[in-house]
C-alpha cells in the first residue's frame, strides 16, 4: 500500500452551511464583569428552588432504578403530570401522547427528523427564534419568513406563503415570543389554526414562556383550534430551571411514532435521573410557590424596564410592553442602526442583542432585544440609563 | 376561505424508512417475570454505586449554578478528566478535544449530522451495533457493511469498498463489540488505520465497553494510529451507570467546531445536573472501586456462562470467550434458524436476541447474541440450562 495520505473528507454541505448562534458568540463579549447585558436569555438563578429542587434529586436516588436505562418516551409519571396540565388547560392529552426531550430545544431537532427532507420548506415567525433557524438548517430545510405587522401576523401572506411553498410546518412561539416578546392574540390563533387545516400543514408551537404571565388573561393553545395540525413543545427550562434539560414534544399518531424512533436514534432517552426528579418535584407541590416567586421578581423587574426606557431612551423610540415572558423589543428612532449602537453601549458597560440576526428575510436595523429577568430593578435602571447615555452620544 | 381541511403531509421519507429497534420491541416480550432475558443489554442494577452518586449529586445541587444553562461542549471540569484519562492510555487529548453528549448515542448522531449529506456512504461492522444502523439510516447515509471472518476484519474488503464507496467515515466498536462481543487485536486496528490515512475517511471509534476488561491487555485505541483521522466516542453508561446519559466525543479541527454546533442544535447542551455530578463522582475516587466490583462480579457471570453453554449447548454449537464487555455471541449447529429457536426459547422461558437484526447484508441464520451481565451465575446456569432443552427440543 502507497504510503501516502489521501485527504480527508470535508464536513457535511448541511453542516458547513451553518453558523454558531450569534448570541453565544456575543454573550463572551459581555462577560466582563463590569458589563450590565440584557442581551442573554438565562433564568436568574437567585431565584431557583435549589432546597427543593435537591430533596427531589436525593429522594429518587435512594433506588438504583433511576440510574439504570429507560424508555425512549420517557418516565411515565412525568409524562403523567405534563398531560393532566394539557387537559386542564383545555387540549385533551394522555401520557402517551407525550415524549420527554432533552429541553425543548431538541423537541425541534426531533420534528426536523420527523418531518423533514432536504429541500422541504418550513415557514417561520419574522422574526424568530435562533436556535430554532439554526436547527432547521441542519436539518437542510429551506426557511421562508411569513410577515408580522405592528398588529399581528399578516394571515393573508401566511396563507399565500402556505399556498405557494406547500410547507411541513409553520414553526412559531405564540406567547412572549423570544425575541420580541410578543403573543398572538385569540383571532390570530383561530385564524392561523384555520390556514393550518384549509391549506394542509402542521404548526409546531413553541410554549416555553406561557406560565410566565404577570398579567392578562390566559391565550388558548393553538391545539384547541387545530388539534390533528398542532404539535406542541414545552419546557420546564423557565419554570423550574434549565440545567434539567427537560422538554417534551405533544403530538399523535404517526408523528408521535416517528417521534419515539427519532428520539431512541438521538440518544435513547433522557437522563433517567433528571425526570424522575423532575417528576418527584411537581408531585411535591413545592413547584407552584417556587413559580410564584419567579412571577412576582420577573413581573417587578419588567415594570422596572418599562419605567427606565420611558426615562433613558431618546425621543422616537417605541417598545413594547409584553404581559409575561423574559423579553421585549425595541425600535429605535429612525435612521439609527442596533448593531452599530451595541458598539456604543458596549463602550458603557451595557449590552442587548441587535434584531438583526433574528430574521430569516429583511432586518428591521433599529430593532433590539431586551431581557428583563437578569438584574433587580436597581440595576436594570442603572444599565438603561447607561443604554439611553450610549444612544445620545 | 373554504370550510375543507387539507390532507397533512406524511412523515419525512428518512422517518418513514426507520423502524424501532428490533431488540426494544422484543425486550417488552420477555418481560414476564418468569423469563430468563439474555436479550437485554443493560447493566446490573445491583452493582451501581447509589451511595456515592447520590452523594455526588447531593453535593453539587448545594450550588444554583448547575441548575443553569451551559456551554454546549459541556462542564469544562468533567471534560478535563476525561481528557486526562485518554492522555493516559497513549492519545494525548485536551478538554477543548472534547464535546459531552447526552449518552454516545448522541455522538453518532452528532457526527451524521457533521459529516453526513443524505446519499453519503458510512461503511460498517459485520454485524454491527443496532442504534448506529438505525441513527446512520435516518441521517440519510447508504450504509456498506464489511465482511469479517472468523479471524477479523477482512481488511482487503476495507480497502476495496472504501476504494469503491468513498466512504465519509468507517464506523467500528473495536473492543468487545456489541454484538458479538469479538475485539480488534492490534495488527488489525494498525491495518484499519493505515487503509483510513491511505483512502482518505475517517474511523468512527465507539469504545462504551473499553474498561470493562476481565482478563489480557488492553488494546490501543486505534487513535493511536491514525490521530487525525480517528473521532472517539465514550460512555460512562457501562462504568457509572446509563441513567446519566452522559458520553463523549472526542474531536479535532473542523469536525469538533461542527460538532458544537450540531450539538447547540440538538439540546443546547446536556445535563448541567448529571455533568457536574459526574466530575464530582470521578473526582471522588469512589469510581474505581465501584468498577472493580463490576469487573470482578461481571467476570463471574461470563465464566458462568461459558461453563452453562459447554455444558447444555447442542453438539455443533460454537461461541466466543470474550476476555470482557457484557456480550458473546453464539453459532447454532448447521441448518438451525436462532429466530425459530427463539419461539422455542420463550416457551422454556429464556430469550435471546436471535443475530439477523444486527447484519446490514446476508445474515447468518445460526447466530444469536447472550448477554451475560444481567444476572447472578445460579440464574445465569439454570437459563442457559433451559436454552439447551429448548433447542433440544
């Protein structure tokens, strides 16, 4: 045999194609202590249940069944719990149609899987979620952008979109969307339910932040609307913490099939552990006291935003003022540029994330994401007044 | 818009192509208490170390920090260790070399996603390991499999079918393999390393069972050989316990930046928890001993079983002495069938998993796979007692 080495293969076209998230990579810039960042999307951690979350932890380890291996669907008293929360909120579900993820996040990556072949078109919110862009583009999907105006999703470019590019599924986070923080209202729901079941497609909804509400009225599941069209994510990331890694995929029939495949082929299941103490928690009851306090603080700090951009920011700016979730948007004034300004406010000590990246089509150069779940109010007035010094200057 | 709902598209060609595992679906017809299963593949409840796990996550929940978001390549404390022990065992190795993954399950399907593109050829094991087949098929890939003798790897046929296939990787469980048990002795993996450098793929190393070794010398890894070309997965599954979920893949240069990003895809990251216990747990020392029980009480059941088979297997029969790992693999006297004697099998209340499923071309009717870690040798005698009466009968 010659000795030469012949060149290795380069990677996948799918894989050489995408970026880290944009995000991740700003959130190193804003690590330096002195910065204020309202640019990430963490929990805050003061407000973890940590003595409760632990007895859960040493309670289930006292059996040797928690550490052996599982079923890809998941613990069956978990998936127990999540469906009774379903049913009480109005959308009929039995443990079987639910299968334990590894956060949400992978819900997304299993239902590209599912539902999804090179070339396949899936539509998405303008904008949206990044994790979620960057998923379907591994997945060698092509992402088309339906509009949203100042009063809600455009429903005729949705249903034109859906008409023209026959999708596998219109991917969206109908409450306190991450990034803008903003929700679809009941008729935009009926009306995206109804487009769903005319045109022939599924809706993959995203509920991450639905029990974060601090105010307002609770908005139905798009699966009430549409219940053969919807497949529902959700996560216990934002209600009790995100270092579980414990979402779950809502579906039925030969998606939930192909869900269960998909999920044994990804890693067989999720930490046995983590579900059982997941489980064992939200049996104790210790969960509702410990959302409560995570409502009150989130709900303070918002209003602490919403009064420090009234003060700080320049004339001909507009947010807007979401009843719930960890995110609102910004649009400032005209002619100025978000990621431009990230340099300035960086140089006081105070960072956001520009729009930008959010979208699949157009940016919108003015718009910026704000989190209000980090700081106590205090700080949160501190670092605006930095962001509004930053804008001036 | 009209009142009439649309047909839903199907699930994605790749999905619909995928079935469950075989070895799942038959795992839940012996689960009546009164069979005797050498079809499973899991890990000895008995031997886990629950004292000091519980302990270790006991420990580490006494911070919120391991309940928050992490990096997507993982808990840089557990990745330093893991990189310590491969620059031990001769392949010098750094944290930033290692991605954590939720299991190596994940690994294989991190690394389709890295350097797959559907249509893509993975070459395999003759039989190889299940899940891979089923997590390489839904990423789209041709799968080839390589013939083995019963003196190794036919490295001839390597060479041909990666001449002929431009295969992206080569995949291989080179010690104590899942099915058969059978190891690589050094000159193969020599061989296959230098048809690797020569034809230009990469090795795909899955070593889940690499520590558990009863008896011999180990066997270098065959990133020894042919460091650039070969990407390591590893488990503490079969030396900790399964319910973590937590693995490794072990990469360089472009594969490990793609294999970030398709992990931040898949779940963000895995288990902030289980990581952070899992370093604890290897930190404490407590592990070594907890295998050397499992070593020691694992070799037992083999030797139990080697004797049973000598004793009660049909005039004909052949099997391997495996010198570790959980399996041996057996070959029936000519013209039996191991799916037939499987019926057989379970009316004597004792299973198997008949070999078929595991051969991605011509499957040898007369093998079966027997797991021999499951129970202690008293049981371990009376069942294999029982198979020889069934394939008597």
């Amino acid at each position: 045999m010659a000795p030469l080495v012949s060149d290795l293969p380069s990677v996948s076209q799918r894989a050489g194609s995408a970026r880290t998230s944009p995000v991740r990579d700003l959130l190193a810039l804003t690590e330096r202590p002195a910065v204020i960042s309202f640019a990430g999307g963490l929990p805050a951690p003061e407000l973890f249940d940590v003595d409760g979350i632990r007895a859960a932890y040493d309670a289930v380890l006292s059996s040797p069944s928690v550490l052996q291996y599982s079923t890809s669907e998941g613990d069956s008293s978990l998936r127990t719990l999540v469906a009774a929360a379903y049913t009480a909120d109005g959308v009929q579900t039995s443990a079987d149609d639910l299968v334990i993820t590894t956060g949400s996040q992978q819900g997304l990556g299993l239902l590209s899987t599912v539902l999804v072949d090179p070339g396949d078109v899936i539509l998405v919110e303008e904008p949206c979620y990044l994790a979620a862009l960057q998923t379907f583009a591994l997945a060698g999907a092509r992402i088309v952008a339906v509009p949203h105006g100042d009063d809600g999703i455009d429903l005729d470019a949705l249903d034109r979109a859906a008409a023209v590019h026959a999708p596998k599924f219109f991917y969206i986070v109908p409450t306190f969307q991450n990034p803008t923080g903003r929700s679809h209202d009941v008729e935009a729901r009926r009306g995206i339910a109804a487009i769903a079941e005319h045109r022939g497609f599924r809706i993959v909804e995203d509920e991450p932040y639905r029990q974060l509400r601090y105010e307002g009225t609770a908005l139905p599941s798009l699966a009430a609307f549409a219940p053969d069209h919807v497949l529902s994510l959700g996560s216990f990331s934002k209600v009790i913490a995100p270092g579980l890694r414990i979402g779950w995929l809502r579906s039925t029939g030969d998606v939930r099939r192909a869900a269960t495949i998909a999920k044994q082929a990804a890693d067989l299941h999720t930490s046995t552990i983590d579900q059982a103490a997941a489980a064992h928690y939200l049996a104790s009851g210790r969960g509702d006291a410990a959302l409560d306090r995570i409502r009150t603080a989130y709900a303070q700090r918002r209003d602490a935003m919403l009064e420090a951009l009234s003060a700080h920011l320049p004339a001909g700016s507009a947010w807007n003022a979401p009843e719930g979730g960890m995110f609102l948007w910004v649009r400032l004034p005209e002619g100025a540029d978000a990621t431009t300004a990230l340099t300035h406010a960086l140089a006081h000590d105070v960072a956001f994330v520009p729009g930008a990246p959010f979208y699949s089509g157009a940016a919108d150069p003015r718009t910026l994401r704000l989190s209000f779940t980090t700081y106590a109010p205090g700080r949160i007035h501190e670092g605006i007044r930095r962001l509004g010094v930053a804008l001036a200057g």
